[in-house]
C-alpha cells in the first residue's frame, strides 16, 4: 500500500486502526483491522477546529479513493471539515475477514469503527452505490449525532413489480458471477468503464490498487451476492428497514446524482425523493454511477454544508454548519426552491414596492384573492357563452375538425378528473402530457390540475433525446400521450403507467403497454370528484413542470405553483387585454394552454407543431377565419415562413387575418423589418414583440411603433443608452428589473443591481409570476436565485434613459476579446440589415480574454456550401457590424443555421464558436 502513488490524495490521510468487532458475522473478541483515508490529524497539526465530520461510504467496486476531493476540500482552512472515508471490511486496503458479510453485518461494522474514532458529532454521512444504503442505515442507527445525510447514486427500495438492473442481473447469473467479479477483474473495469468521461489511467490504477489477485476481489463477489433481489433474500429485512426509517428521517439532505447511469436510474432518486422530500437534489446531466469522478461534487457538498437553518424560508445564508433538523417544508419541490447565497447590499430594492417612477418597474399588484387557473373557464361555462367554443382543431384542409363548447369543455374536464382519480392520480402524482394542442391535451391538462396532480410539459420540439432526457428526468407517474409517444415510452423506457389518448385495438394496448384510455375514463355523468379537489387547490403546491427549449443546453425543467400559474395568467391578462371574449390564435403551441384560463377561445393552425417555421399564411388564415379571431401569437421562425407564403392567400384569408387586433411574436429577437411586412398581412393588428423566458412569461413588452420610436431617437443620438440590441420595451404589469454589471472577463459577479441607463450586464427580474424552483437542479436553482428577491435571467442587456430594456445576448454568449466583453446581439441586428443575410451570429474563437469575434451568416439565397464567405459579403458584414461598435476578425458562411427545435429561431451560439473554431484552423467544415 503506497499511497504517494495516488493522484490527489495527501500520503497524510492514509491511516490503519484495529476496531473491536461486535458483528455477528465475527467470532467474540475478534478485531478487524481497517483502512481510512483521513484528513483530521492533519487539521489538528494547522491548528483548525472543524465544523464537523463527513463520514463517507464507498459501493461496490470502489474504495475510500472515491471521496479524495471531498477530503482536499475539508483541509481549506476556509471551511474545515474532518472527512473520514472508509474502506469498508473485504474491500480497499481494509482487511480480508474470510467471512460472508451481510448488509446488517455492514451497518454494524460502521458502528464498530466510528465507536473506535470516538466520532462525537455533527456528523453528516456521505454514500454512494451500496455504501449509500449502509451511510443511511448508520445514520439511523445513531440519532444523536447525525447532523445530515449526503446521497450519491443509490438505492434503497427494488420494487417488487420490476426486475433489478439488467447489468447486476447478470453480475448475480451463476454462469457470470465467480467468474466476472472474484476471478476475474471483469466487474471492476466495467464498472470504471461507466466514467463520463472516461477515467484518466492513473484514476484508473488508483482504483484497480486494492483489488489486485482474485484473492483481493472476494468482498466484490460476496457484495454482489448480498443485492436483495427479492423478499425471499437474507438481507431484504435489513433493506427494508433502512428505507422504512427514512420516511422518519429530519436532518437536512442532499442527493447529487449521475442520471446517465444504467444502475441506479431516476427511479431510484424518485423513491428517495419521496422517502426524503425535504433534500436538496441537484441531477447533473450528462454524469452517470460514479457521478463523483464525473462533476465536482466538493463544491456543492460545502456549500450546502454552509448553508445555515432556515436560508430555505428567508433567502438568505451565512457560514454556520448545516444544522439538525432543519427541514423545510416545501412541498413535492425537492427543495430546490433553496435561493440561499451571501448577504448582499440590494435589500432595499428588493423590500420597497415598485412604483411606474421607477424605470426598471411598473406598479406592483395588489393583494387578491388566489383564484385558481381553471377559475374563468368555469365562469365562461356557466354564464352567456356557455354554449359558444371553446377549443377548436383545425383539419390540414383548412377546415374546423373538432370543437368544444365552453360547458362541454368544462364538463369533460370534470368527467376526466373523476376517471383520472380512480385510475390512481392523486394529489402530488406527476403526469406527463403528450398529446398535441387541441381538444384532448386541453381537457387532459386541465383535470390533472383539478385533481392536484403535477402535469409534466416536455413538448416534441425538444426532439428526440431531449424529450426522452427531460422525461426520464422528470420521472412521471403516469404518460398521457397518442400512440407515438406511448411508443417512445415503451422503446426508450421511459417512467410512468401508460395512458392513450384514443381507445385501442387489444393487441395494440398490450404492445404499447396502455392501461386505459382518455375515452375510456371520460364517461359522460361521473362523479365530479375533481370539483371538490378544485375547492381544495392549495395555491403553493406544484402545479406543472415546464421545459426550457434547451438552446443553451440541456432542457431544464421548471417548476410552477398553481400560485404562479395563476399569476401568469393576470399578468397576461392585464398586459395585452386578452379575457373573455378574446380569439386566439397559438402557432405556439404551449400558449395554446393558457387560452382556456383567460376565457378566450383557442385554436392552433394546422402546423407541425415541433418546427414552427411549417406555419403557412394560409394555415394561419384558415384558423383565424375559424374562430374570426382576434389575437394571434407566433414565433418569429413562423412569422417568416408566413411573410414566404402569403401569395397562397386568398380573399377570405385576407379578410380574416384583417381582422385581427393583436399579434404577438417571442421566442426570439424579432427584426423591424419583418414585423413590418407582417404588418401588411394584419393592418388593424397592434404587433408586439414581450420578452421572456419559460422561468418568466412575459417579462417585458414592446409594441411596433414603440420599437420604431426608439429606433429613431438612438438614430438622432437623443436616448441615452439606446441601441446595441433589440429594445423590449418595459416591464409588464407587476414585474421589476434590473442589471448586475458585465465585467470585462465576460461575468456578471456582482452583488448589486443597478437600472442605470447603459449600463450593461445579466438581466434580473422580479414578478409574481417567476418560477418557484428549477425541478431537481439545486445548484442551478442557488445560481439563478444567487440575489434574494431576483431571479438571474442569464440574458444580457441595459436600460436605455426611457427605462426600456435592450436585450444583447446571452450572458453564455458573451465573446470576451481583448480587454472588452463583446454582446452579440447588436452586431448581429446590424448584420441582418443587409440584403443578402438571413439571420446572422456573432460568436468568439480562441481563449477567453483574447477571443476573436467571428460572425456567421445565412444567406438569402442560401450559399451552397459551408465555409468562409465571398470577399464582397464579407466586406459588408464587417462594415455593418462595425456600425454596431463591434469589430470583426473573421466571417463565415452557412446554408442554414443551427437552430434550437422548439422556436426554430435561437442560434446554437456554442456550436457555431466549435465549428467556426475547426474552419479557421484549416479544418473540413462540413456541416456546422
């Protein structure tokens, strides 16, 4: 044993002791020699008292290595922590006891060790894999102590209705299990092998150390062999125990999980969050089992740890240790609401009411009752427009397929909740909707929230392994989708007891796994038992889990209350007029859904919902004549392709798009110029462009003419701070923004926010209707709440003298050239001024600090290949980017953009900088 030969481990921690044995799998008086990596002497010889102890367990095939940063990371002086990881009995460096031990023989052995350190407390247990389960069961076996429990890809409950994992089944299969885990090393590499990415050969000898000889490997075989697989299994009472004991568990918790794991999947982080709901749990996408090599969890380990008692309740926080007991009590969130962070100087502002003489806020809301989001549609049912529609689907023809009356919506809604509650939806349950805008998916989303379940909203326009991310996630308890998506389900294994739209064929059903059918549970004359779950709604609970569009990365998953939901709901009301008697028009799909809440009758064109830029103008007039609409609501990739096709109208679609009053676009930043033909097609229309951002719908508004209107004073030089971007306007009803300065190396570290004009930095916003927490992503949540009282945008942008806001990018986006941070947004409007460019993106290649600004430009028409652009197209790039402040270093030509799936309209920043890094150094460009 040389423990100089393994990288990031102090030769310091490595420690033998003998411990007493009290395991029953042990003779009386037997003693057990163990090893442990352990940084405590070492904080004694600095004269430091730690805070407490982390006591931190290993799986199976690892050992105390696992946990070297966390003990690198507690010998800061700045917040020492005593770590003592262990090498559990049979396993590391620890002793080869030549017996069987059983989970309860583990539990004990850990008692036995920790008697022998004198481990007095706060201590805060730290597991992963099967050490998970044994941390837990010591926790629970010593109370007194336990200041908190830390969780790593583990499990505590193996279902009775589902098998184990397909990779431990295997590893138990008499004809595999000797061999692959004790005479051969089999198991071990396949295990290191789950590394993402992989493990340098270094780590990997690190790991390989201890278990050198088949010798050295019979405690990984006698692990594998101890798996409770079922009741039947010696250890299953001991499994149980320790999963039973959690729901009686207080201590603050914190799970960081790997959900790119074919072991412990998001099944098992489901049954513990509902063993443990008040934890912490942050999932980092792209990690899998050994989640530890793959992300750094030191970091959010301390944080959490310095997050004192009740930072949950008041949004504040300070250097004390985690404390017992502290348990929040939000509901269903996993706590991921935490908006903890360092004292900061904005309590003012974020205490004193905003008033219209402000020019980052409107006037606040008055205090009003809570009226749920279903409330109005009621109402439309039961007074003069009862029998009038509701929800209209259009056919491709052209023609009005499918329509519900305001009472018959209102009545199904009712008769669907009563089906849903007795197939087993209950409060909290989480359902997953898959259905396309239209009658089903209104009816459908509308029971679920009368009946308190939580309704999951991952649209197909985040394609198909965004989709299946976001779902797996998400983790649903039930599917509702058309027999596409049950499909997907069923070929890509995602979570939740299947429901169909339609009723099907019986060989169909079984194939797809469909236990019933929204016809089948919407029987005209239930019980309305969602009536009296409506008069029960709790306004703070979780109402609907909404995805980002993941253009700047994995899909987030955003979490709403039926409070919020519903302040979204006034917040659009009040903001652009839209209530009863309103005719809507959503070419975008999820605002479809907020039709029925307003009381306005709602239709989505015949479109492909998933790429908006397939709305035709005929299809839009088509919709538009069928409810002689009044409101229309696009996306400015839609709007496009709109604009392209408007020679296919005819006199009637003239007509009906002529009488629309509203037309709404957002998404994306929307070009002047294409509002303004847009104009032609809807002259009586008001066009608006409201900023916002699935966290916050809407943020801000902005009408044509008061685009125009800033246009031109940044033109004659008069409005201090306009220009370089695209202006938004003013915060809408209720809403207050502000700016935390850009620095030069392209951050926004601030802790004070400012609504000085021209002063350009990442965008805060604070509203009734901003999201309660980001579902199951902590550490996310913490950065985005960082400022009590804001939520952090991650969108760039200033005030301009008038008060408007002019977004420039995303913060993400930010090209740091040399001694000046660069916003893409302004050059890239600019840009697209010019005839021969579609859309534009400004982008940096290089080091940060030194970057070069780079723009890529579509053509009108489209160049034929990818790569640098002409000389002329070129030269005139440059030029008009130039007009913007920004110089140009290089410009690149692109047949098409890369676009995010859901808007078709938000560039791919990031891979465009990738790629145009690859073109500039002599690479092949192939396709960006």
């Amino acid at each position: 044993m040389v423990a100089a030969a393994w990288p990031g481990v102090d030769p310091q921690w490595s420690r033998e002791l003998a411990v007493p044995s009290t395991s029953g799998a042990d003779e009386p008086g037997t003693v057990r020699n163990w090893h442990i990596l352990d940084n405590g002497a070492q904080l004694e010889a600095l004269g430091l008292t730690p805070a407490g102890t982390l006591l931190c367990v290993h799986g199976n095939p690892t050992w105390s290595y696992l946990w070297r940063t966390l003990l690198a990371a507690g010998s800061d002086p700045a917040h020492p922590w005593r770590v003592v990881a262990v090498d559990q009995l049979d396993m590391g460096f620890s002793e080869r006891t030549g017996t069987f031990r059983r989970l309860a023989d583990r539990i004990n052995d850990l008692g036995d060790l920790t008697t022998a350190l004198g481990l007095d407390g706060p201590v805060v247990t730290v597991g992963h894999d099967w050490g998970g389960v044994i941390s837990l069961g010591w926790a629970l076996a010593h109370p007194e102590p336990l200041a908190g429990v830390v969780l790593t890809n583990t499990a505590v409950h193996q279902p009775s209705t589902s098998k184990i994992p397909p990779a431990l089944r295997l590893a138990l299969h008499p004809a595999v299990h000797q061999w692959g885990t004790v005479t051969s090393d089999a198991f071990l590499r396949v295990t290191h092998s789950l590394a993402h990415p992989p493990l340098a050969a270094d780590i990997r000898n690190a790991y390989m150390a201890p278990y050198r000889g088949a010798s050295r490997r019979s405690g990984v075989g006698n692990f594998v062999a101890d798996i409770p697989v079922d009741e039947f299994h010696s250890s299953f009472a001991a499994l149980a125990g320790v999963a039973e004991g959690l729901r009686g568990l207080t201590v603050p918790a914190l799970m960081l999980w790997g959900p790119r794991d074919p072991i412990f999947s998001d099944r098992y982080l489901k049954d513990l969050i509902g063993r443990l709901p008040h934890a912490k749990v942050h999932r980092f996408e792209g990690a899998g089992h050994l989640v530890a090599e793959d992300r750094d969890i030191a970091t959010p380990v301390f944080e959490w740890l310095a997050a004192r008692e009740g930072a949950d309740s008041d949004g504040s926080a300070s250097g004390g240790a985690v404390l017992k007991g502290a348990v929040p009590t939000a509901a269903g969130s996993g706590a991921d609401a935490d908006s903890s962070a360092a004292p900061t100087d904005i309590s003012a502002i974020a205490a004193t009411p905003a008033t219209s003489a402000s020019p980052a806020s409107t006037a606040a809301p008055e205090t009003a009752e809570f009226r749920p989001l279903w409330d109005l549609l009621g109402e439309q049912a039961a007074g003069p427009a009862g029998t009038g529609s509701a929800v209209v689907e259009m056919a491709p023809d052209g023609m009005a397929a499918r329509s519900l009356s305001w009472q018959q919506l209102d009545q199904k809604i009712l008769d669907l909740a009563a089906g849903l509650a007795k197939a087993g939806v209950q409060r909290g349950s989480r359902v997953s909707l898959m259905v396309p805008p239209g009658v089903d998916l209104t009816v459908a989303l509308y029971a679920c929230l009368r009946l308190g379940a939580v309704v999951v909203v991952a649209d197909a326009g985040l394609g198909t392994k965004g989709l299946s991310r976001a779902v797996k996630g998400a983790t649903p308890d039930f599917i509702i989708g058309i027999d596409k998506a049950l499909a997907a389900a069923a070929a890509l294994g995602w979570p939740g007891r299947r429901i169909s739209v339609g009723t099907l064929p019986a060989a169909r059903r079984r194939l797809l796994g469909a236990e019933t059918s929204l016809a089948e549970l919407t029987r005209p004359g239930a019980a309305h038992a969602g009536a009296q779950h409506a008069d029960a709604a709790d306004p703070d609970a979780p109402a609907a889990v909404l995805f980002t569009s993941g253009s700047t990365g994995p899909a987030k998953g955003v979490l709403y209350t039926h409070r919020q939901l519903a302040a979204m709901r006034d917040t659009v009301a009040s903001t652009f007029g839209i209530r009863a008697g309103s005719n809507l028009v959503a070419g975008f799909a999820p605002f479809a859904l907020l039709g029925p809440a307003l009381g306005a009758v709602s239709v989505t064109p015949a479109m492909d919902v998933t790429a908006p830029r397939t709305l035709t103008a005929r299809a839009l007039a088509d919709a538009a004549r069928a409810i002689d609409a009044t409101v229309v609501f696009a996306s400015p990739a839609a709007l496009r392709n709109v604009v392209a096709t408007r020679e296919d109208l005819d006199e009637a679609g003239l007509k009906a798009l002529a009488r629309v009053e509203l037309l709404l676009s957002a998404g994306a930043p929307v070009p002047e110029p294409l509002l303004a033909e847009v104009q032609q097609l809807v002259p009586a229309a008001s066009l608006h462009t409201p900023y916002g951002m699935t966290e916050a719908l809407p943020v801000t508004d902005i009408s044509l003419e008061q685009i125009r209107e800033a246009d031109a004073e940044t033109a004659a030089g008069t409005l201090h701070g306009g220009g370089n971007g695209v202006c938004v306007g003013k915060p809408v009803h209720g809403a207050r923004l502000a700016i935390i300065p850009l620095s030069a190396d392209g951050t926004a570290s601030g802790t004070t926010p400012v609504t000085d004009a021209g002063v350009a930095g990442e965008i805060l916003v604070s509203a009734p209707h901003v999201k309660d927490s980001y579902d199951r992503l902590w550490l996310t949540q913490r950065e985005s709440a960082g400022l009590p009282g804001w939520h952090r945008t991650g969108d760039v942008g200033h005030f301009d003298a008038a008060g408007r806001l002019w977004v420039e990018g995303r913060l993400a986006h930010v090209v740091t050239a040399p001694g000046a941070a660069v916003t893409p947004v302004g050059a890239e409007q600019a840009i697209e001024r010019l005839d021969n460019v579609r859309l534009a993106a400004v982008t940096g290649v290089g080091p940060a600090g030194t970057q070069a600004v780079v723009a890529v430009v579509e053509t009108a028409p489209p160049t034929r290949t990818a790569g640098p652009a002409e000389p002329a197209l070129s030269a005139s790039v440059r030029a008009a980017a130039r007009t913007a402040g920004v110089e140009i270093s290089a410009v690149l030509a692109v047949p098409a953009q890369p676009t995010d799936i859901r808007h078709n309209a938000k560039i791919d920043r990031t891979r465009l900088s990738r790629w145009a890094t690859r073109v500039l150094a002599g690479g092949r460009p192939g396709k960006p």
